[in-house]
C-alpha cells in the first residue's frame, strides 16, 4: 500500500468514525468531539514542529497555550477605563523595571569579571530594583483588583475583535519561548525536558494567581467568538426555525450543531493555512537543515550549520503554533480559566501521544493521531462505565465490582495507552510515518 492511499484511508476511517459517533451518539456530541479534535491538531502541528523536525524535547506546551487564551482575553475584551485610571500603567511601568533589573544584572554578569566585586554589584542591583518594582506594583495591583472583584478587578482588554487575537496569541506565545530558548536550548534533551515543564507550570502559576490579570481562578466568561453566531441569538431567528424543522432537529439541538459547524470550519481552516505552511516549510532547503540537525548535531556543525540558532527558530515557531491553538480554545467556549490549564496530563501528555501515535516528523500524521486521540478520550468517558459493566457482570457483588464501576470513568487512559502499544507494536514509526 502506498503512503499517500494509506494516509487517505487513515483519514477516511477518522472521519466515518465521527459520522458514527453522531449517528448512534448524538451529534452535538460529535461536533463538540470534532471542535476539540481540531484544536488539538493545531497543537500536535506545533509540538511535531519542534520534536519532529528538531529533536526537542518539549513538556511545557501548556504553558504556550495557557499563553494564547490570555491573548484572547486581553485582546478582545472590552476597554476598562476604571481599571487604566486605577494604576494599570503603573503595573506595566513596575513590570518594565523588573525587565530593566534582570537585563542589568545579566550584563553585569557578562562583562565584569569573577569575584567579590562583581557578586556585590549583582546584589546591589538586584535587591534596589525589587525594592523599586515592590514599591511601584503593590499598590496598583491592589488598586485595580479592588475594583468590583466579583465582575472585573483586572486590567480589561482593548476591544478589538476576538479574529485579531489569534495571531496576536501566536505573537504572545513566541515572545515567551523566545526566552525559554535563550535560557534553556542549552540543556540536553532531558534536562530540556524538565526545564520546560517547570516553566509552563510557572507561567500556569502566575495566571491563576495574578488577579490583576486574568482573573485569576475566579475567571473570565463571556468571551466573544465573532463571525460565529450565538445559540440563543440564532434560536430566535425565523429561518433557523424553519431549517431546524426542515432537517426534524429541536431548534437548541440544531443551534448546538450549527454554531460547532461554524466554528469548526474557522478552526480548520486555520489549520489548514498551518499545515500547507508546515509541509512547505519541511520540503523547503530549512526544513531538510533541521532534519539534518535532528539527526546528527555534530555533522551539521561540522557543515557550518548553526545548531543553536536554528534550534531558537523552530522552537519559537512552534511555540507559536501551539499558542494560536490556546486561542481558538478559549474562543471555542467562550471562557478563560487559569485553573483549568493545571492538567499536564492533558494538555502536554496526551498531545505528545498524538504526535507518537500519527507519526512524528509527519505533519499529516500528527493530525490524524489528534483526531483519534480526542475522539478515544472523550468516547471513553462514556463507553468506559459500559464496557466496564459488560465485563464484571459475571462477577457477583461485592468490593472489587463495586471499584471497578466506580472507577470505570478513568477507563480512557488504559484505552489510549492499549491503542498507542499497539500501533507502536505493528507501526513502530506511527500511522503515517515520516518519509
């Protein structure tokens, strides 16, 4: 069988899959799946992107895509003029102290020599600037989270349509895996592992701390999702009403469908525009570079190559990638919260089974593992507690019966865990492995 038949009869399959799951299911459920299916994609595009073509090993996606929800949220949110009077500039004044001070001690690291002298310029500069950021943030924090806490009690937004916060979401999360890159693209695969899982858990904290901010863990609803209708704007509009009648759907069943269509066309369309962007990235003479990097550093130095700036390129760039996915996320439900993000199980984990599972270094592959993955861990949350009670209904009643129903919800870790050992037993590359 040839690639290109097998990836289309891969592709084929996934989706008469989601067709089932809205025939026998429901389909506002098979939308919902296929929404999420989406969104993860773009993340697996993003994390195929730096491990795939570069060999980088990184945990810390959550972090980028925490990231780029708080784009949307800063972006499209409306102007708060209370909050810009209260002290926002002054917390952005604090926080471009506390850059100056770190950029000041860096440079006094660098260019003056080891001793005595140098440690006690760096604690000199370090401990006035904290005093000083201390003296300038504290009370515009404080100011700004006292305004009507139980509504507001951050910095707002700036009112512009949520479409803009998509690239600015990509801008955001790029920004900061610059400087992950800068700090830590020296580290060995798996010291880069465990730096980048602390940073993304570092950046959770502080969005679900930093009131002023985000909310905090109190969060912020009512995120629009501009060109995509409402529900409940559409279940008053009389040809909706009629289209309903005509396809013998209830009008919240086929408002449901029709805004989870809606947006998943965006959705995939950003996708696609993603994916053709990547391929033509991997077949481009840079793309043939990084593969050459991922496979022998020392070869590729050897040629002139400079490993550690193309290391910092395809790092941002996927980083990017991950945060527009966050966008589209925090769009799709219309809710940012900090607390949510706190699941690397989710949010890191299981994107890197997609990533295995699909094929790594093939961008087509890492798609098709995403949309099986999400479909197997959402259907495992409700075929789980089924087959659990097909397989113990032999067993009389009792403790070890009464556990395993109870814990049959958890069945869709075994079950992705069943299918990735599998596939890695009879397609040790993936579904669609890299050429």
């Amino acid at each position: 069988m040839s690639p290109t038949l097998r990836s289309v009869l891969l592709f084929a399959g996934v989706a008469a899959l989601y067709l089932v799951v809205g025939f026998l299911q429901s389909w506002p459920l098979a939308v919902t799946i296929l929404n999420d299916g989406l969104i993860v994609a773009i993340m697996a595009l993003g994390v195929n992107m730096q491990w795939g073509y570069a060999g980088l090993f990184n945990i810390g996606v959550v972090g980028f895509f925490a990231l780029g929800g708080l784009a949307v949220a800063l972006i499209s949110k409306p102007f708060d003029s209370a909050a810009w009077a209260a002290g926002t500039p002054r917390i952005f004044f604090a926080l471009v102290v506390g850059a100056a001070v770190i950029l000041v001690s860096t440079r006094i690291h660098r260019r003056m020599k080891p001793g005595a002298s140098r440690k006690l310029a760096m604690l000199v500069v370090m401990v006035a600037g904290f005093l000083l950021f201390r003296f300038i943030y504290d009370p515009a924090v404080e100011a700004v989270e006292a305004l009507t806490p139980a509504a507001t009690g951050n910095i707002g937004g700036i009112g512009l349509p949520v479409l803009l916060s998509w690239p600015v979401a990509g801008v955001f999360a790029a920004a900061a895996a610059w400087i992950v890159a800068k700090t830590a693209l020296g580290l060995r695969s798996d010291y880069l592992a465990i730096a980048t899982l602390g940073i993304g858990q570092i950046i959770v904290a502080i969005l679900m701390n930093e009131d002023w901010l985000d909310r905090g863990v109190k969060n912020i609803i009512d995120i629009g999702r501009w060109p995509v209708p409402r529900e409940v704007a559409l279940q008053q509009q009389h040809w909706f009403i009629s289209l309903a009648q005509a396809v013998g759907m209830d009008i919240r069943t086929a408002s449901t469908v029709f805004v989870g269509l809606c947006f998943a066309s965006l959705s995939g369309i950003v996708l696609l525009v993603l994916l053709l962007l990547a391929e033509l990235s991997l077949k481009s003479p840079w793309g043939r570079m990084m593969r050459a990097i991922r496979d022998n550093e020392v070869a590729a130095a050897a040629m002139g190559k400079d490993v550690q700036r193309r290391h910092l390129q395809v790092f941002v760039i996927g980083s990017a990638v991950i945060g527009v996915a966050g966008a589209l996320y925090v769009t799709l439900h219309g809710l940012l919260s900090p607390a949510s993000y706190n699941d690397p199980l989710r949010y890191t984990f299981i994107i890197w089974a997609m990533v295995i599972l699909g094929g790594s270094g093939n961008n087509w592959g890492a798609i098709v593992g995403a949309l099986i993955v999400m479909l197997l861990w959402d259907e495992a949350e409700s075929i789980g507690p089924s087959l659990i009670g097909w397989i113990t209904a032999p067993l009389h009643a009792g403790p070890l019966k009464h556990h395993l129903i109870d814990s049959a919800v958890q069945m869709r870790l075994p079950i992705i865990g069943l299918v990735l050992l599998l596939v890695l037993r009879f397609s040790p590359r993936g579904l669609i492995p890299e050429k």
